[in-house]
C-alpha cells in the first residue's frame, strides 16, 4: 500500500503516515528509494484504533493497566503513578485503552518453516486467538479455538535466537505473530493477562473476534468503576 492510499485510510497527512511508519505503528514492508511501501494489514489494524487524547502508555504502564484489570498485582510502577493509572481507566473505554496501550510490544508478523507454527507454542507465551486453546479463555470471550497460524509473547531478549531456530522471516501477510515485550513481570503466572488477550483480539482483522475482544475488555472496566 502506497503512503497516499495509507494517508486516505487512516484519515491523515502523508506526512503523519510517514511518521507512523517511522514509530513502527505501520509496517514498512518494502523501501524504493525515498518512496515506502506499507504492509496494508498493518495500516487496517491502525485504522481501527479509535485516537483519544494523550501520549500512548510505554511499556510498563501498559502492561500495569492490562494486569490491573485482570485482577493480578502491579508493583512495577511507583504507588503514585498507579493512582493516576486507576483514575484513567475509571473514565476509559475499551478502545480508548486498546489505543493507549498499542506499544506494549514490538509485533512482528511472519513466516517460517513447515511446521512452525505448531512448534511454537512451546516457546511463546500465547495470546489473542491462540489462546482460545484454553477452555476457560475461549468460554470468556464465546469464541473457539483458532487453528490457523500462532500469536504470542517472548521476551525481547530472547527474539533474535526464536528467529534464528525456527527460520521466521517477516511477512505481513504470514500467520505467524510474535510480539516481543522487555517487561516479564506480565507474565508471571506463564500465561497472558485476560486483557491483553482482549486487546490483541481487539487488533484481529477478524469481526467476531475484534467484536468479542472489546466485549471482555468493556467488562473488565466496568468491573473497575
């Protein structure tokens, strides 16, 4: 996808697209010369994010916000910071927050060798629609398990070695989704809080999914006024 189709899309100047690309909130799937090509799975996942007002959360605020509605314990960040933090998600929409918190990883969509996908399951902490595998997620979110492709977390540290063992190579079109985060803290119990799960369904280009992923995050606010 051109930057002016992406400009047309997302309802912004070529200039902001530009911008975006640079952040790594859209793809860049191929350089010619000064002119970029954008993944357009990318640029429609950005064009669902509802914009709201403030910077996006770093890293350890996001993932703060998406354990704190899960019911787990924070200590990461500092008792004052966590105050503001509640205030902001009283008064938040679950689009408001799945916006706020996009950067809560590096996602890298990919391909590897036959046979991956399954392989990997061992080695990710499983997200969105692969971790429907679990009976009590999937009945959360009304959704069945999902057989195509792998969606999970890995430490940043430990990306490059994933890559490298499995053969991934970056595709925008692949069914490969590896997101790698600087934070283990989130992950404490081996599995992903409930509400980052909502947030990458949030993210799906699938209807049903995306639909359900707002749901549980909605209530998961709600469970918090």
């Amino acid at each position: 996808m051109s930057v002016a189709a992406a400009a047309v899309e997302l309802g912004v100047s070529r200039r902001q697209v530009a911008r975006l690309a640079r952040a790594g909130e859209v793809v860049v799937a191929r350089e010619i010369g000064d002119m970029l090509l954008l993944d357009a799975g990318s640029v429609h996942r950005r064009a669902q994010l509802r914009p709201v007002r403030g910077r996006p959360w770093n890293e350890d605020v996001a993932w703060a916000a998406l354990t704190l509605l899960s019911g787990e314990d924070v200590d990461w960040i500092p008792a004052a910071q966590m105050a503001r933090l509640k205030h902001r998600l009283r008064r938040s929409s679950a689009q408001e927050v799945a916006f706020l918190a996009r950067r809560r990883a590096a996602v890298h969509r990919m391909r590897g060798w036959a046979g991956s996908a399954a392989n990997l399951s061992e080695y990710l902490v499983l997200t969105g629609a692969s971790a429907l595998v679990r009976r009590p997620v999937a009945s959360k979110f009304g959704l069945a398990a999902s057989r195509r492709g792998i969606d999970g977390y890995v430490l940043a540290e430990e990306y490059d070695g994933l890559v490298d063992h499995f053969g991934l190579t970056v595709d925008g079109d692949g069914d490969i989704t590896v997101r790698a985060v600087t934070i283990a803290d989130a992950f404490r119990g081996g599995e992903v809080p409930l509400a980052a799960v909502a947030v990458d369904l949030m993210d799906s280009l699938d209807t049903r999914e995306r639909s359900a992923g707002t749901r549980v995050l909605q209530n998961l606010l709600d469970d918090v006024r």
